[in-house]
C-alpha cells in the first residue's frame, strides 16, 4: 500500500501550530546550522552538526520500501506516518517528515511488502535494472543477500553523507558492513535497532524474598551486577507452586526464563564478539573459539544449565509471575513491561565480572532494520536537474538530512518518552533501560549466520526447550564450532569476494 506526505499543506499547519523545528531556508546566525535548527551559542561536538547547504528538491518524492510486519511492535513506524495521532513516534515521524518536506520542497512515501524478507521481492527488479525506489528499509540478515549480489550502492563513494555523524551508529557500521564498503546504515532515523537490542526484566518482589535489603537498581548503577549474582538470585527464588515435587512450565516458578539464544546473547553481554575486528575494519574468525570467548563460556554454565532455568521463549511468564528473571529484546521485555501483572524491574544483561568496563547489549540482525540505497536510483527522474551527479549522490543528500531531524525530532520522542517514560515501570527504570542499551553490540557471524557457528552457542549449552538442567551439550561448543568455522569462513568470504568483484570492461 502507499501513502504520501502532503508537504506544502501540513508543513503549514505545523508551522502554524508551532510544532516545526527552525524554518524554511534555515537563515544562519545565532548558532543556527543551516539546516535552520537553532542550536545557541555554545560550542558543539561537531559530529552533532549538519551544515550540509540547503538545496530544492523541486518535488522530488522519496520512496522508501519498508516491511509491513505481522507483529505490531516490529512493524515499520519511523519512515511514514499519515497523520498525527498522538502516538509519540507517529507524530514525531510526521513532524520530521513535514519539517523535510517545508525545507527541501519534496515528498516522502512508504510502500510495504508484507513480511521480512525484501529481497526475495526485490531481486529480479533490480536486477533487470529497474527503479523501484530511493531507500530500502529492511532486516540487515535479509539485506546481505541484496548486498552480496552487488545491487546496493556504497555509501563510502559518496559526497553527500558524512558516516561520522552522530546520527549514524558507527557500532552498527562496524558491524554489518565489511569487506571494505558500506551498504548498510541506521541510527537516530531508526527504532528496531534498540528495539532489537537484548535487555533483562525481574521481578522486584522475588528479589526481595532473596534480599529485602537489595537494591538491584543500585547494584546496576554501581557496576556490580554480574552473572554471578543472577545465578544466586535466580538459584534461590524458585518455587514449586503447585507442591507435586516437580518443576513444570508455566506452573511453577523457575529462577530465570530464557530462550537457547540466550547462550549466544550472553557471551555478548561481556563485550565480546565470536569474530576478530582490526583497526581498519577487516574480519576475522578464529579456528578456535577465542580465549576470552571460552572463558566467558565457562563462567557462564552455572546460569545457563541451571535447573531453574525455564528454557523457553517466553518473557510473558515473568509478567505473570513464574520467574525471577527474564532477557529477550527490548521490543518484548520494555516495551510490554506495561503488560505485567507483577511488580517488574529492567535489567542490562549481566557483566560476566565487576571488572567489566560498560553492560553490553547484543543486537539481533534479523529484526534490526537498515537503509540501503539501490543501485537503480540512477533509472529514476530529476536527479541531475536537482543538481546532484547521480541519482545516488541525490539519495545520500537526502538521508543525511532525514538522519540529522531523526537526531533532533524522531530520537528524543522514541528514546526519552517511549522506551523510558510511557512503559517506565518505576522512576528509577527509565535511567536502567539507558544505561541497558548505552553500548549496543553486534556480532555478523551469528547475526548473518555464517556457516552456522553463531549457533554452535544456541544449540550447546542448555539442552532442547522444555529440558531444564540439560548440560550434557555444554562441552560440545568447542566440536561444534570447529566442525562449522570453515563454512563460516568460506560464507563470510564468498560474500567479500562477491562485493569487491571489479567489472570487466
């Protein structure tokens, strides 16, 4: 289905009503950039600066490709919004959005396909060098396949974008895009990047039937909570509700919930990835599975095989009162915290010892959505009249613009009211979900499940689902991994290799 932004018009309106941010033609002075955002007189970072010169896009509309998911809450909100509704997101979308339109004269529209996986959708178009749209917005696990057949422009070769901007994440660039270009971006313009960001959720008043005297939300802030003490908390506050001398699910109460991606997600709640990053951004993976990898590995089985662990995917049971704790992505555990018919808490994931530096948020590529730019915006219209060298370079002036009023606009709506004040469980959970997601991380070998050796984690450790205190896999990582690295080797390369292949003329 598309929709359109009716610029001129709603533009007005909001400029009427006082909503818009700065002014058509962003008049410098004062502090202002030219983007006509008023900043004041202090110095700035300028990495927090757009000072791109405003042009006319003499109506150029923006056609975004973005996924019409089957899950509300992984559903696309942050490109398109029809009109405001008082939704924090969808006005702060639609307040960007005209702010966009008023300043630069051009439209944006929304075309959704149903599901995840854009590039089974796409491929064939693009292929036979069609224009279908300016900007792709999809799952970075589904992107690569668009990536790998060299149908993705690189953003590297452009002028119009500066990826040292404050609203771009340089951890997700990091990342998701190797091999030497970049295809992939998000940031402020983005939510399913924290969306899709692995946090904790505990119930206060089990926590205190372990301790009343704990604050946890202290220990958190004081940097002291650790895998070990999830384990005590969690080995020491289950109970056998139903008094059958049994444990079952969603029954009786186990000391922590959580699904075999949770193996993976907690290796990397101590900053550590399966792969090897240089300075310079090259990748490596290991023959064996890292030092620090195998270390965090051991120190974890105590809590991952517990037989008070429900292994299940299912956060829900916390929010009804059979467990203690729970971890999962923000877009199920803070976002449905409002859901909760118990006292509920968030947690970051663990440290694996007080001597860690900062938590540690892993990022699941499957739901964490990127912009790309097809190589067939050179087959559109007006790009070269606008006064831009290629459809692309056009393309990269625009998002620059719509990542600098996501900075501004978009991000303190999503971030400050709607993972912190609409589902803050208490005062002090609001500044724990900031401090949870802070240091997002992410990992491409699990994350675009190269030859299976991100799963060696999930299908080690824990047992099947419905199988609490199953260790007998725990020692098979290692087997595992190495029965799998030369596959991932071999995916990860033939992917560079397919990149950097260099036309023949």
């Amino acid at each position: 289905m598309k929709t359109k932004l009716l610029s001129l018009l709603l533009a007005a309106l909001l400029l009427a009503s006082g909503l818009l941010v700065g002014c058509a033609g962003g008049e410098q002075g004062g502090g202002a950039t030219n983007g006509g955002v008023v900043t004041g007189g202090e110095a700035q970072d300028p990495a927090e600066i757009y000072d791109a010169e405003i042009k006319n896009l003499n109506g150029h509309e923006f056609r975004f490709y973005v996924s019409d998911h089957t899950l509300e809450h992984w559903q696309t909100k942050e490109v398109y919004a029809e009109a405001p509704n008082g939704d924090k997101v969808n006005d702060a979308v639609f307040q960007r959005n005209a702010q966009i339109a008023q300043t630069y004269n051009c439209t944006i529209a929304a075309d959704k396909y149903v599901g995840i996986d854009c590039s089974q959708t796409l491929r064939d178009p693009l292929m036979a060098g069609e224009y279908v749209c300016d900007f792709i917005y999809g799952p970075a696990q589904k992107m690569i396949h668009l990536g790998s057949a060299n149908l993705l422009t690189n953003f590297d070769e452009l002028e119009n974008i500066d990826l040292t901007k404050a609203w771009w994440d340089e951890n997700l660039l990091r990342g998701m895009n190797i091999g030497g270009k970049t295809f992939y971006l998000n940031g402020s313009a983005g939510v399913t990047d924290d969306y899709s960001a692995w946090v904790g959720c505990f119930n206060k008043d089990y926590v205190k039937e372990y301790d009343a005297d704990l604050d946890l939300y202290q220990v958190i802030i004081d940097g002291k909570w650790t895998i070990d003490l999830m384990y005590q908390i969690a080995s020491a506050t289950w109970k056998d509700v139903d008094g059958d001398g049994s444990m079952a699910y969603g029954v009786d109460r186990y000391g922590w919930v959580g699904d075999t991606i949770e193996n993976y997600f907690m290796i990397l709640g101590g900053g550590i990835t399966v792969a090897n990053f240089s300075a310079n951004g090259d990748i490596d993976i290991p023959e064996q599975p890292k030092p620090e990898v195998l270390d965090a590995w051991s120190k974890l089985r105590p809590l991952l095989t517990s037989q008070y662990r429900e292994v299940l995917d299912a956060p829900v049971h916390l929010r009804n009162g059979l467990a203690t704790f729970a971890m999962g992505a923000a877009a199920t555990t803070v976002l449905k915290s409002g859901q909760s018919k118990v006292n509920m808490g968030i947690i970051p994931v663990p440290k694996h010892s007080e001597e860690q530096d900062k938590y540690y948020s892993g990022v699941y590529y499957g739901t964490c959505n990127v912009y790309s730019v097809p190589i067939t915006v050179e087959n559109g219209s007006d790009w070269e009249a606008n006064g831009f060298s290629s459809g692309a370079e056009q393309c990269a002036y625009f998002l620059e613009a719509f990542g600098y009023y996501s900075h501004i606009i978009l991000k303190p709506a999503f971030y400050e009211q709607v993972m912190l004040k609409q589902n803050a469980t208490d005062d002090q959970s609001a500044q724990i979900v900031e401090l949870s997601l802070e240091n997002k991380i992410y990992d491409p070998v699990y994350g675009y499940l190269w030859g299976g050796l991100g799963a060696s984690f999930v299908q080690s450790g824990s047992g099947e689902k419905g199988q609490p205190n199953t260790d007998l896999n725990y020692d098979n990582l290692v087997a595992l991994y190495t029965s799998r690295v030369k596959s991932a080797r071999k995916a990860m390369n033939t992917y560079i290799e397919a990149i950097n292949i260099q036309e023949v003329i």
